[in-house]
C-alpha cells in the first residue's frame, strides 16, 4: 500500500531525519514546531499522527522523545 505525503508531512519527516543526525536523539514538539515555524504544537501531533498512520515513524507516549523513523518511508507528496 502506497501512502501519499502531504508537502508539510514530507518537510516533518525531512526535519527529523535531519534532527536525527545532528542530536542523536528526537526531538520534542516544542522543537518541532519552532524548527519548522508551525503555529502550535497540535499542529506538529496532527502530522505526526499521519506519519505514524502512513508508517514512516513510531512514537511510544510515556516519554517526549520517543519518535522513531522507521525503515518504510513512502515520501509521495499530494
């Protein structure tokens, strides 16, 4: 199943994948939403929800830096 990317989910995932490689660690959503000058934190859980949904991350909810890429990474954008 091909999931397609939104243009802002596409941006989200590039960041963190970006974020990764610097810190060796996630990034929270506060840093989320500053990186990306994004209006609001639920902002940044709605795409991640979707990148989750599409497969491309997973996120354990008991601490805030528990976002994980995953190996299947669909990036078609919209």
């Amino acid at each position: 199943m091909v999931t397609r990317l939104t243009t802002k989910q596409v941006t989200l995932l590039n960041f963190l994948s970006e974020y990764f490689e610097r810190n060796h660690y996630a990034p929270t959503y506060e840093e989320i939403r500053v990186g990306l000058g994004w209006s609001s934190k639920s902002l940044v859980d709605y795409h991640l929800t979707a990148l989750e949904k599409a497969g491309c991350i997973a996120r354990e909810f008991a601490s805030p830096r528990t976002i994980v890429l995953t190996d299947s990474i669909t990036t078609q954008e919209t």
